[in-house]
C-alpha cells in the first residue's frame, strides 16, 4: 500500500523518503492541493511497469567514451583534460 504525503511533508522529509523507497521498496504519492500529482517508488518498480530503464547507464557510459574518442582524435591525440570538459559542456 503506497503512503500519501502533502508535497509540504515529501519536501521537509525528502531525504528519508528517498531512503526507504530505495531501501524497502515503498512507494509514495505526494498530493497537491489534496490531489495526487507525482509518485515517488524504486527504480526498479518504474522499469517493470513501464518495461524500460529509466536511465540506461550502459549506453549512457558508451556515449561518454565514444565523445571523448572523437574529442581526443580532433585535438590530434591531445588528451581533455576534466576541467577543460567541464568548461565547454557549460
């Protein structure tokens, strides 16, 4: 049985909502104005209703290093270094 918040109580107790949604598996609903408006549950439950990964790490990680080939290789085999990264992704 999922638990019912007020956004109010979800902000003030985020942390500890997070933790036992990740940890126990708990499933919270946070109402606005007396209303549901969003659903806060583990990752996992959100892939097995919805039949996809909410963030495909693996293919976000082959992303990562497929740019920072083609970064390198344009720098003619000049590495990037992180803060240089950092400053261009902004």
């Amino acid at each position: 049985m999922p638990h019912v918040l007020t956004a109010r109580e979800a902000r003030d107790r985020f942390g500890e909502v997070l933790r036992r949604a990740e940890t126990n598996g708990e499933t919270f609903i946070v109402e606005k104005k007396g209303r549901p408006s969003v659903v806060i549950m583990p990752a996992e439950e959100y892939d097995r209703l919805t039949g996809q990964h909410a963030v495909d790490y693996e293919k976000t990680l082959e992303d990562i290093f497929l740019l920072n080939r083609r970064i390198v290789a344009r720098r003619g085999g000049d590495p990037i270094l992180h803060e240089e990264a950092l400053q261009i992704a902004r």
